[in-house]
C-alpha cells in the first residue's frame, strides 16, 4: 500500500473515531457529574484529521506541479 493510500485510508478510520468520541461527549454531558477530559477527547482525532485532511487537500495540486496527473 503506497503512502498517500494509506493516509486516506488513515483519515477514513479516524473520522469514525472521531464521531464515536464525539457521541462519548455528549453522553457524558448528560452525566450529573460529568467527567471534564471527556469534554477535550474529540480535539485529538480531530487534530489528526486536521493534518491528514489537509495532505488530502493538497495532493492532487503537487501532482499536478510535479507533473504528473492527478488519480
Ligand atoms: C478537520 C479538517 C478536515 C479536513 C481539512 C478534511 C479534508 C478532507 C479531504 C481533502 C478529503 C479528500 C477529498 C477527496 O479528494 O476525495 C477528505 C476525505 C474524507 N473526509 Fe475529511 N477533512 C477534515 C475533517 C473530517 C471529519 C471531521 C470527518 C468526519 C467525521 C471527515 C471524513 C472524511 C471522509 C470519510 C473522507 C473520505 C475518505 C476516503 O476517500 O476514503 N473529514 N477530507
């Protein structure tokens, strides 16, 4: 599997990550005593989303400066 697959392949995994953290929030906002850190957990698939999404992004415009065709 080459680089770029398996970055996508990375932000595809993380983002269900990302939603089942994001579910674990909300159910422990309706706790009556709520543990906070639960509150940050979705900022760390994010954050990885973030940086994969954006290698996402930009890979078929450095295809394309390189000279190459966009898959
Ligand atoms: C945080 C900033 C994010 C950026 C900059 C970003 C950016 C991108 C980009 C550029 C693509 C590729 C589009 C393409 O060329 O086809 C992509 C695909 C995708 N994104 Fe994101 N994304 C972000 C967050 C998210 C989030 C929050 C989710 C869902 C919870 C998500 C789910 C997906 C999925 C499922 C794909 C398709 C992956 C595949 O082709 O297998 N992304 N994203």
């Amino acid at each position: 599997m080459n680089w770029n697959k398996r970055v996508r392949q990375t932000h595809r995994w993380v983002s269900i990550a990302f939603v089942v953290s994001m579910i674990v929030a909300f159910v422990a906002i309706a706790q009556e005593e709520p543990a906070e850190w639960l509150f940050y957990l979705p900022l760390l698939p994010l954050t990885l989303l973030l940086f994969t999404g954006l290698y996402l992004f930009a890979l078929p415009y450095v295809v394309r400066w390189r000279g190459g065709r966009p898959s």
